[in-house]
C-alpha cells in the first residue's frame, strides 16, 4: 500500500490535490492509506475522503462529521478504544475493524467519476483478498457496495444496495449502510439506531 501515496492514475484527482495542497500546505492531500488493525476480520469500506476531514489529517473518517457518527458506534460495540477521531496522533486504535475507502483521493464535490471509482478498485481488491474466511466487509453507501462487488468479480444487479442489506459472497458477509454523512444524518434519512443495528449484526456474524 505504501505505493498508494504516490499514485496519480487519475489526472483529474492527481490535478485537484494539487491545488488542495496550495490552498492548504498543512493538509495530507495525497491518497488516504486503509486505518486500523491489519488482521481485521471486519472491513469497512467509505467512498472516498472529505476535504476537511480524511484529506486533512490523512485518517479515514477523521475529522469531518461522518466521522462523528463512525467512531461512536465503533466504541459502543467494543471496535475502538475511543469514541472520538479528531487528528491521526489522537491515540484512537481500531479492534478487529479496518476502514478504507474505495477511492482512496478526494474528489472535487465529494463526488468521483465512475472510472476513477474503477481505477482505484485494485487497492480495494487486494485489501479483500487479505481479508480471512468468514470476514465481514461493511460498505457504507451504493457506490462502496458496488464497488466491492466490482472488485470481487461480481455482478453489480445481482447484488443491489439498500440500506441492511447482506450477502454471502466468496467466503465474505458484504453489510451494506446508507453512508453516515452529514446529509443523511441530518435529514434522518439515517438514524442511529439504523446504523447501530447494522454494525450489531456485522458484530453477531463475527461472533458465530
């Protein structure tokens, strides 16, 4: 993954990091490397860093206010030491869980184009393929679902999206979540209870 860093397969993104560096020469501005335990048997899977969060501290989720809701839950159900991730030396460790994102760059509006979601999918497969049997991957949002499915060789329509969605795929349980971005949670249109109950049951099928 240290590759990772210096990747700039994708000339619109490599060009927009470029000037999120000028505007803000304190910020990470490069790709954003995976978080969390490197044994994981839970794999949470985001769309892509926030500009003042991810793409700020160089931290999945940290930082920006879709983090706020992430990290919460994590240490409610005993994946964190802390409920909080404000900086990458806040001293949080992940138990069990590691997040990615499936385009590892910040996208100009929060929002990449298709073939950059496909041009970033092998970073995501080769975190899927180290992943052990009976592993649960947790996507967070319609594009990281099908982006899963992409990166595991499988048929986008076979497996849609909808917010609790599970499937068995390949030896993997793929979770599936409305993303906890400040849209949704502000509109309701994800609640807390919603997505505490996802990750309850990421957590019961990792126990059985």
């Amino acid at each position: 993954m240290s590759s990772l860093l210096e990747c700039q397969q994708c000339p619109r993104l490599a060009e927009f990091l470029a000037e999120v560096r000028q505007k803000h020469p304190d910020y990470h501005a490069r790709p954003v490397l995976p978080f969390g335990d490197p044994n994981a048997r839970l794999l949470i899977v985001g769309l892509a860093p926030g500009m003042h969060g991810a793409n700020a501290t160089g931290r999945p989720f940290t930082g920006d206010h879709a983090g706020i809701l992430l990290y919460d839950t994590l240490h409610k159900l005993d994946f964190s030491n802390q409920a909080e991730a404000t900086h990458a030396d806040d001293g949080l460790v992940l138990k069990n869980c590691r997040i990615t994102n499936a385009v590892k760059c910040l996208p100009p509006a929060n929002k990449p184009l298709t073939a950059e979601v496909k041009q970033c999918n092998s970073y995501l497969q080769a975190e899927l393929q180290s992943l052990s049997e009976g592993a649960v991957v947790l996507s967070l949002g319609g594009v990281s679902h099908q982006s899963v499915l992409r990166a595991l060789g499988l048929k986008l329509s076979a497996y849609p999206f909808a917010h609790g969605s599970e499937y068995q795929l390949d030896g993997l349980t793929l979770l599936s979540s409305y993303h906890c971005s400040r849209y949704n949670t502000q509109t309701k249109r994800l609640t807390t209870p919603m997505f505490e109950q996802v990750f309850t049951r990421a957590k019961t099928l990792l126990a059985s």
